[in-house]
C-alpha cells in the first residue's frame, strides 16, 4: 500500500565516503544495499587505491596481491558477482617453486617449520614475539625459516618480532592445501571495476579528482550524514588532526620485471634465509605481459636504517639464483619502495582490537587495512567497511528515534 501523509516514506540517509579503494568502494555498496543515498569522493582521477592495476603492456600493482577464500571478504565478493574469472594456479608438483635456505635452493622446507605448521594460532601467546614461542615449539632453525616465509603475508622486515599469534595465524593460512590464495584474471582490475560498476548502477555517486583534505570540508560532509574515512591510515591522520591515528606497517622494496620467457623458469622463489618473495606472475595468468614474456614480481622487505638500493641489491642475488641469466632477457623493470602501505602489523601484547577505533565520533568512521577489523590482508579493509557502514547506520537511526 502507498505511504499516507501521516506516515510518509523515510528519507534515504546521505553517507559520504572518502576514498575510491576496496574499503571505500566495499562501504559503498554496503551503504547502497542499506537504501542510503552515497557519494564518494576520491583524490585521483581513477578508483581502486593501492588494488589499481597499473595501466600499459604490464599488468602490475603494488606488490604481490591475491585474494584468499578463507574469509568474510571471499564470499561477499562471490555473493555479488564481483570476482571474475580467476588465474588457474599451477599443479603445486610442477611448479617449480624453490627455497632459499641455508645459501641453497630447496625443493622442501626444513622439517621443523612443517612441525610448526601444525600448531594451531590460538596455541600461539599474543603476549610472546614468534620467534621465541617458535624456536621454544620446532628450535630456532624451524622458527626462523618460517618467520622469513610469512614476510610474503606480512611485507615485514623481521616478522619473528611480531605478536606469535598475529604471525601463527598468517603462516597457517599462508600454507594452506589447497592454497587459500586465489588470482583474479587481469590483476585486480578486474574486481575494482566489477565492483564500481555495481555501485554506479546502484546510484552511488562517484566524484574523481575530489580531495578532501581540510577539516572544516570534513564537518560540513558529516552535518549531512554519516561520513566514512577509507583513506590510508597516515592520510585519516591528516584529515582528522589526530595524532593517535598511529600503527606499526612495514617497509618493503617492489621490484616488477619482464623477461623474454625461456623453459624452465621458477614459478616462486621464497627466501628463508632472511625475508623476501620472487614470483612469476605470467606461470597462472599470461595476460599480464606481452606475448613472448614474463612478468616477475618480487617483495623484499627492508629494516627502518636500510634503503631501496639494499632491497635491490638483495632481490638482485636472489634472481641470480633462481633465474640465472635474467639480466640477458630483461626487457622492462621498475623499482620501487611501499612505506607503511602494506597494512598492520600487530606487536606483542597487541592484537587488531588495540588498532585504531573504527567510530571516531560525530559521525565519522574509519575504514581501511590499519584499523580495528581482523582479517589477513585486504580483508582488513573490507572487515572495516562493513563495520563502519553498520555502525554510521546504526547510530544514524538510533539518533532519528531519539529525535
């Protein structure tokens, strides 16, 4: 039946969001499906943050990225058709994946890192750095192949100095068979723009080239409606004024190269010795480079005191070892250095509850890969969306009753 006068339809809420990444564009939509009224404002002229895929003959994006299906964030993109053909990963037997360990290359990890594989995360103390707990569970070589091993999921220099349970929890996910870790067809692209073509037709409205950088625009957004920050932690800090929007990240060298393909190229290389991951992206998904060629990534995390030239030098001696004469075949090559944009890391005694809050008050809400949402990875960011959205929400009808 139609609304009388008495009883008239309510007005959609407006909620603004600040950024056009996965977080932003997860609140979003959720916001959309809620029948709110959504605009997002994002600073460059395209969308997906640091998922965008870089544009030209090299599909590339910031580090090693994959999507695992272990979560949340797995089946709210699958419920929505948002993930798209994915890249076939290769038979584990045959893909040539190596170990650096002990200044050779292995087939095999060292057996007491598998033991270490067996421990459940809850086993793990918050309170402990993982390389005590781990060396005290399989002794200190096991320990330490294994903290070098999860770097690929940390993007930390010396991950044995985490929380043992923030650690445990990504290492086991990490190993998983099958793997958890799933490559969407084109690089990330592809979701983002599944997922902006879901928002438009459901209304939202996108303003590119929007930088909203001052507090006073920030106010004035969050008199109107519920206003979600999906920007980088240092950015919300900014914007905010608040100086205890702090977390720990990392700092790690990304190096993307495209080799004339030969027979027999490795399709992972991990380094166990200390922190770092080589991959060739084109063994699962050839349309990432020209015909003809192949396009390797590698992340080699770097302490506070070192700089770009010591995590290329290092990824350097690594692609010697594993793919000898590259430097014949290279064709094309970036470096580059990601500073506290790989998402949080969680200390001893710390776990994602301790993280910056995700209601910050008067009506604004954080969302992003540094705040307080569990999650491996990306799902930080869509753990925190979600939240976000519910609480902006929330909040809003609970003030429209007590109005």
């Amino acid at each position: 039946m139609p609304h009388s006068s008495k009883n008239p339809a309510p007005t959609p809420r407006t909620v603004t969001i600040i950024g056009g990444g996965l977080a932003g564009l997860t609140a979003a939509i959720t916001a959309a499906e809620a029948g709110a009224r959504v605009t997002v404002h994002e600073a460059h002229h395209t969308l997906g943050g640091r998922a965008r895929t870089a544009e030209g003959p090299y599909l590339t994006n910031e580090g090693p990225h994959a999507l695992y299906n272990g979560g949340p964030h797995w089946a709210w993109l699958k419920q929505r058709d948002l993930i798209g053909p994915l890249a076939s990963l290769p038979p584990i037997e045959g893909s040539r994946l190596r170990l650096h360990h002990q200044g050779s290359l292995r087939r095999t990890p060292p057996l007491a890192m598998l033991k270490l594989l067996r421990r459940k995360p809850e086993q793990a103390p918050v309170e402990l750095d993982f390389m005590t707990w781990a060396t005290g569970e399989v002794g200190q070589e096991g320990a330490r192949a294994a903290a070098h091993y999860i770097a690929v999921a940390t993007f930390h220099h010396d991950p044995g100095s985490l929380s043992a349970r923030f650690v445990q929890e990504r290492l086991r996910r990490a190993t998983k068979l099958p793997p958890e870790a799933h490559y969407p067809r084109g690089g990330w692209a592809s979701v983002i723009d599944r997922m902006a073509t879901l928002a438009w037709n459901m209304g939202v409205r996108v303003e590119t080239l929007s930088r909203i950088d001052s507090l006073d625009t920030l106010g004035s957004l969050a008199a109107q409606g519920p206003v979600v920050v999906a920007t980088s932690l240092p950015a919300a800090r900014h914007l905010l004024q608040d100086d205890t929007l702090q977390w720990e990240s990392a700092r790690t060298t990304l190096i993307d190269l495209a080799l004339n393909s030969r027979k027999g190229d490795l399709f992972v290389l991990s380094d166990l010795d200390r922190t770092g991951w080589i991959e060739r992206f084109t063994t699962q998904d050839r349309s990432l480079a020209p015909h003809g060629q192949e396009l390797i990534q590698a992340q080699i995390p770097i302490a506070p005191d070192e700089s770009k030239a010591d995590g290329v030098a290092r990824a350097d001696h690594l692609l010697d070892l594993g793919y000898p004469g590259w430097r014949d075949r290279l064709v094309w090559r970036r470096d580059a250095v990601s500073n506290g944009r790989t998402g949080a890391v969680d200390l001893p005694g710390t776990t994602w509850r301790d993280r910056p809050a995700i209601d910050r008050g008067n009506g604004v809400y954080l969302a992003g890969d540094q705040v307080a949402a569990p999650g491996l990875l990306s799902e930080v960011s869509f753990n925190s969306a979600l939240e976000a959205v519910t609480l902006a929400l929330t909040h809003t009808r609970l003030d429209l009753k007590s109005a």
